[in-house]
C-alpha cells in the first residue's frame, strides 16, 4: 500500500463480502471487500472458514479482478 500499511494488520471483522458470479453460484463464488482505503480482502464462498486473501487496488487491477463486478467501486 502507498502509506506502508500492512494488509493482514487490518481489521476485517466488520467486512461485506460480495459475490460475483457468472453463473448461477451453485458451485461458489469468488467474495471480495473493500477492506480500507486501496486494500481489498478475497474470499471463497466454498471455503467459508479460510482466510481471505488481501491485496491492493494495484495487485487486483493486474490480476484482472475489477470491483465494479461485484457492485463495488475501486
């Protein structure tokens, strides 16, 4: 992150995931939310109980992940 914040020092408990699906969700879906300023957490709704990933606005731009696809603004 620009100010040096470590992502897995924030707190997520309070988080909104949302799904994006392409389909009818009936296997899972990829979850991602808007964890602070320029971090976002990414789930698995198969894997409930598994930590989410957590990565910059940059990092999800170059992996070709676009917020605007679960509803949520970057």
């Amino acid at each position: 992150m620009r100010n040096g914040t470590n992502l897995y020092a924030l707190d997520i408990s309070g988080a909104t995931f949302t799904k994006a699906c392409g389909g009818p969700c009936t296997e899972g879906c990829v979850t991602l939310a808007q964890i602070g300023e320029d971090a976002w957490a990414l789930g698995d709704s198969k894997r409930p109980d598994a930590q989410p990933l957590r990565f910059t606005t940059e990092e999800l731009d170059a992996a070709g992940i676009d917020p605007a696809r679960f509803g949520l603004g970057a």
